[in-house]
C-alpha cells in the first residue's frame, strides 16, 4: 500500500507541473496581448495550442491574427484547430470571415450556409450576403439582408447594406426605405445618413434632403460634400430654412418653484450659455432676451444701474460697428462698455425667468439647433472684444442648475435611483469643476465639454425630484469631490482613466456591468464575441433607448477615412488596413495603426480614436473592425463596437438597469467609483 502511494506522489507533481505551466504561458500570453505585444501574443497562443490542443488558445490566436489583418494566417490556425474540434461553430466562424476577408468567397458562402443550419444568428446571414456579393448574387444577397434586418442585433449594419445594394441598383425608392431604418435605429450612422441625404435628393425630396445633409454638416464641419450639396439645393427648397428646422420658440414662461430647501447658502456657480463643443462662446453679435417680471440691468463690475425694464419687454444686446449697446423697445439705445447683468426683480407672486432667444444646442452634434431657451437667476452679457462676440452667462444656484442639467444628461423616464445616482455626481462634478472655464469669464459651460445644461425647458418632475431628494449630496474622495466623470453607456465594462489616455485615478478603475461574465479571467477572443452577441449586462438596459448605445456597428468608406485622416492628420494615401496595437484590459481600442501606401498614421487616446476612424466620430473606442473587400480592392471597414462614450467612470445606461433591479443610488455610486464615499455638504 505505501509502494503504491509513493507511486502516485511521485507521478502525480509532472501533472499538476504542466498544468501550472500551460496557466501560466496562458497568462503571460494574456499580458502580452494587453501590453500591446501581439506579434508575441500570437506566437504564445499558437505555441499553447500545439503543445495542448487547448480550444482557447486557437481562438485567441485566430482572433488576434484576423486584428492583425491576417486572414491567411487565421485559416491556417482554425484548420488545425478543426482537426481536434472537427464540427465546432465559433472556429469554423472565424474561418469563414478569414475566407470573406481573403476574398474566398465561395468558401465563406459553404461555411455560413452550413452556419445557418444549425443557428439562424444574424451576423451568419449578413456574412453570407456578403459572400453572395463577392460572387455577384445581388437577389440572394438582398434575401439574406433581408433576414437579417428582421433580427433583434445588426439591424443598422444589415439595413444600410440593404439600402447600398439598391441604390447601386439604382431603386433610389427601396434604398430610401432601408436607410432610413439604419439611421432610425443609430442616429449616430453619419455615413448612413449621408447616402439617406443622397437618394432623397435623387429622389427630388429636395426639402428632407437638405435637412439631412445639415444634420451631417452640423454633426462634422469637415464633410464639405453635405455643405456643397446644402448650398446647391438652397434656391430649390419649397419651404423656408424656419420652417424646416422648426426652432423651439417660447411664447409663455413656466410658472417655476424655488427647488433648493435652503436655496441662500446654495452656491451661485457662472454658466457660458451657448457654447462650442470645446466649451468656448459661440460666435454672437446679437442678444434677445424677455423677463416675465420687472427686470433691472447692472453694471457687472460696479453694481451701478444702467437700465430697468417691464414684464414681457423684448429687450436686445447688440454689437453694432464695434460697440455694444441695449436696445430697449421703444426708447433710445444705451451704450455699455463691457460688462451688464439682468436681474429679474422677485415678486410674490411669481419667482421670474429670463427667455433668450435663439441659443445653439448640441453644437457638433447630430441633433444640433437653435432654439429659444429660459433661465433661472441671472444673466450676464459680456463683450469679449478678442473673439469678437457676446458673452452669455447665466449666473444660477448650483440645485436649480442641476435641474436644468439632470434631464438633459440622463431620460427622465430613467428610474428614480438612477436618477438620484446622476445628481449626486453632477451635484459633484459642478463643484470639482469650477471656473473650468474661467478665461472666458465663466465656470462651466452648458455643452457636453462640462454637462449638458438646458434650463427651465430642460426640467421635468422626476429629475427635479432627485435632485431634491439628494440636497447637498456630493462624492468625496481624500477630502475633496471626486472626478465623477460618466459616459452614457460602458458597453458593459468601464475602462480606467489611465487607459483613456488620461492622468491615473485611485477610483476610475476598470468595472463590469455584465450580470453573467467572469471578467478576472477574460481572454482576448472573448472581444468579438461580447460585441457581436450581446450578453445580459446591466448596461443592456433599453427600455428608452436605442439598442444602438450598447450594441452598434458603423460601414466606413475607405475613401471617406482615407479624406478624414488626410484632413485631420496627414496624408497617407488609399487606406491599406486599421489595427488595434493595443487594447486596454476593458477591450477599449488605446492605440490603433492606420496604414495606407504612402504612410502610415498612428491614433492615441480614445477621442482621437474615435474622430479620425469615420464620419464624425464612432461611439466609443471600444470595437472590433474587419475590411470589406470588392473585387480583391478594400472598399469599406465595418465597426462592431459597444457603448456609447469614454466609457470611464459613471455608466448611464448601467445605473438605470441596476435601478430597475432594486439597487439604492448609494450603492450604484460606489460600485462605478470604489474608494470613494458620500458626504452632505450642508453639514461641514
């Protein structure tokens, strides 16, 4: 008996040794991959699979060679992996997309029609239709696209490729239809949108075309092909630029209640109204604003009455040859030299607001517009003779700010303790972030630079009563409020602060949204299939929302990369292929190497990212990419990404489905910004 329990031990150690070593060359694979080393990464999971036949390995080897842009290398992977694992779908998926990249059409059409057969899965249909394309099969082509589009994932991808494969068939009324279906479930599709503007106008909509091509134009002042064409089409609209856009125009003020409890020790914080993206003054000469009470004007800097004016007088501000003047209605202007505040004269009656007329919202943004908007507190105007323009600032109470802000960063129709989670951070997030702004003379701006701020029009009754339900509620960190950075959807994983290209944070670290997902084990491959598939993560939430802010794919044209990279970096020729060099442990693209013929470009930093890879910019920098190929020539890049912004810190769209579970804004908070605690202002 002790014979044969020497013999065990001494065999058992070799075992368990090998085991040890295939986890850690696993490991070290795995790091390599995250440090950006994926030329080792490669060579690793494919030396792992030879030695252990381990179906991780292969697919991690298989997915790195196809981000790699090797196709090649991936069949060559996946058929030795077919010889162990002779019938399994996700390698013989990734063979037959190693096939489609390298052309081999009628191969990739075998592989997903046997796909099909055995799982009916969206992408199985878009992948063959896109064999049948190769092969020049445009009728079953349109009737796998035409599955597809039915599904409950890709719906975009598979419409906008409806709407090109009938547009090249010159049926402008079919690509019309399917475009619009694109861009109504992603409006953020800005290439959709510009084929949409396109066929509308070949169609003689001449009206919705234009405004189409304004919707890009706005959302991306380099696209001069939506410019000319809104230029060209200008004499031949039916209908007046007023009467198309339809500004917001405000002809009664809201009956307003004061929201803060304790609204004089409140602080008072300055807000630039009207600003660019970037958070600078628009360009303004003009100003016209209404008080539905007796108003006074003030110099800013010396208290001294200028003017004094009554209820529901359309006053303006005007710079005229240089100077500034008050124009009062019906009385002579008045001349100021730089600085004047309105402020509104309380009543008992009523607690008064300020109308302005005509303030850009949304400024490089699809839904950009001009529209009339109403304060609280006061407003300043102040004469920038450097930029050449009026300043406008809205001085308000940091609680009826937030009010103004809540409904405009996050759906009132979000649940309550999402909600409450939303004001606590902008509550903190206002405080962190004064005078962020100061050389323009005020603290923070009201475009998504700061946060979003809409005013009296923006508040609504359940962000109103979060914010009172959280009075003073701030987040801390060491003493001070925290960084509460947010982004309207993770995708299902937060990535750190340092990953964004940002300065490293204790509290923005790395999180998972998902309800049914090991993160702490985490393989690459594991990328494609979390965007392509969705999982169940609590940032799937889409009661209110378009599937697109958590799941979204985007079709760039290489030529129109080609020109963005030309405009915005350097010219580098016909694009050659796109590849992730790095990638935090989230997934989230940090690096990313654009080669062309003449060039090569490289991208850091998850803005940068996402402005210089499509029309606009991508959603997030969280994505896989794959080339399209028309006759052995790249013609196009296709996205499959997740989320919808930065990704760091706060997860919109993860709080309201952690909400809708029961879970306390409390603990929401804490799960996004570990380390950090909640404390009341009021009492310090």
């Amino acid at each position: 008996m002790k014979k044969a329990l020497i013999f065990i031990l001494l065999i058992l150690p070799p075992l368990a040794f090998a085991q040890q070593d295939t986890a850690a060359a696993q490991a070290a694979a795995k790091n390599q991959y995250f440090a950006g080393e994926r030329e080792a990464a490669l060579e690793a999971y494919k030396d792992i699979s030879k030695k252990t036949n381990g179906k991780e390995a292969f697919l991690n080897a298989a997915f790195i060679s196809m981000e790699l842009g090797r196709p090649r290398d991936c069949t060559d992977i996946v058929n030795a992996a077919l010889k162990v694992y002779p019938k399994d779908t996700e390698l013989l998926e990734y063979l037959g997309e190693a096939y489609l990249s390298d052309g081999q059409f009628l191969a990739s059409e075998k592989i997903f029609s046997a796909l099909i057969e055995q799982n009916k899965k969206d992408l199985y249909y878009i992948d063959l239709a896109r064999s049948r394309l190769g092969l020049g099969e445009t009728d079953a082509a349109a009737a796998s696209l035409e599955t597809a589009a039915k599904g409950e994932t890709l719906v975009s991808y598979s419409n906008y490729m409806l709407g090109a494969l009938y547009e090249q068939k010159q049926d402008y009324s079919a690509a019309e239809k399917y475009y619009q279906k694109a861009i109504n479930y992603d409006s953020q599709f800005l290439e959709a949108r510009l084929r949409y503007a396109g066929v509308l106008e070949k169609l003689q909509n001449i009206n919705e075309a234009w405004k189409q091509y304004r919707t890009v134009y706005t959302a991306d002042r380099n696209i001069e092909a939506a410019k000319k064409a809104m230029d060209a089409m200008e004499p031949k609209l039916t209908k007046t630029k007023q009467e198309l856009l339809q500004p917001k125009e405000i002809t009664e003020h809201t009956a307003i209640k004061e929201i803060a409890a304790d609204a004089e020790s409140s602080a008072i914080i300055k807000v630039g109204i009207g600003a660019k993206a970037d958070g600078s003054p628009s360009t303004r000469d003009a100003l016209v604003f209404n008080v539905n009470g007796n108003f006074q004007i003030a110099d800013s800097k010396t208290g001294a009455l200028v003017a004094a004016g009554s209820k529901d007088e359309n006053w303006e501000i005007k710079i005229i040859k240089g100077k500034t003047y008050i124009i009062p209605p019906k009385k002579p202007q008045i001349l100021f030299t730089s600085s004047i505040t309105i402020k509104p004269v309380p009543s008992d009656a009523q607690t008064p607001t300020i109308v302005l007329r005509k303030i850009i919202t949304g400024a490089s943004m699809t839904w950009a517009s001009e529209d009339d908007k109403e304060y609280r507190g006061d407003i300043e105007v102040n004469y920038n003779r450097a930029l050449k323009t009026l300043v406008v600032i809205n001085h308000v109470n940091i609680e009826d700010y937030l009010a103004g802000v809540l409904a405009s960063e996050m759906p009132p129709r979000f649940p309550q303790e999402a909600l409450r989670a939303q004001a606590v951070l902008a509550r903190t997030y206002a405080l962190r972030h004064l005078s962020r702004h100061k050389k323009y003379g005020y603290d923070l701006c009201d475009t998504q630079n700061c946060q979003v701020y809409g005013g009296v029009q923006a508040e609504s009754e359940p962000t109103t009563n979060a914010v009172k339900a959280t009075e003073g509620v701030m987040l801390d960190y060491n003493g001070k409020p925290a960084d509460t950075v947010f982004s309207s959807n993770c995708g299902g994983f937060t990535q750190s602060s340092k990953d964004a290209g940002w300065s490293q944070s204790p509290y923005l670290v790395p999180t998972s949204d998902y309800k049914n997902f090991d993160f702490a084990n985490l393989q690459p491959y594991q990328f494609k299939e979390l965007l392509q598939y969705p999982q169940d993560a609590y940032s799937k939430f889409t009661r209110f929302l378009s599937p697109a802010s958590y799941r979204w794919a985007r079709v760039v044209q290489e030529s129109d990369l080609r020109d963005v990279i030309k405009k915005n970096k350097k010219d580098i020729g016909r694009i050659l292929s796109i590849v992730p060099t790095e990638r935090s442990i989230s997934g989230y693209a940090s690096k990313v190497l654009v080669t062309g013929e003449k060039g090569s470009v490289t991208l850091e930093k998850e803005n940068s990212i996402r402005r210089n890879l499509a029309l606009g910019m991508l959603r997030s920098a969280y994505f896989i990419v794959q080339p399209v190929y028309v006759n052995k020539e790249l013609k196009e890049f296709v996205f499959f990404g997740g989320g919808w912004g930065h990704g760091v810190g706060f997860c919109q769209t993860g709080a309201a489905g952690r909400a809708d579970e029961g879970q306390k804004y409390e603990d929401i908070i804490l799960h996004y910004y570990p380390g950090t605690e909640l404390k009341d202002i009021r009492k310090n």
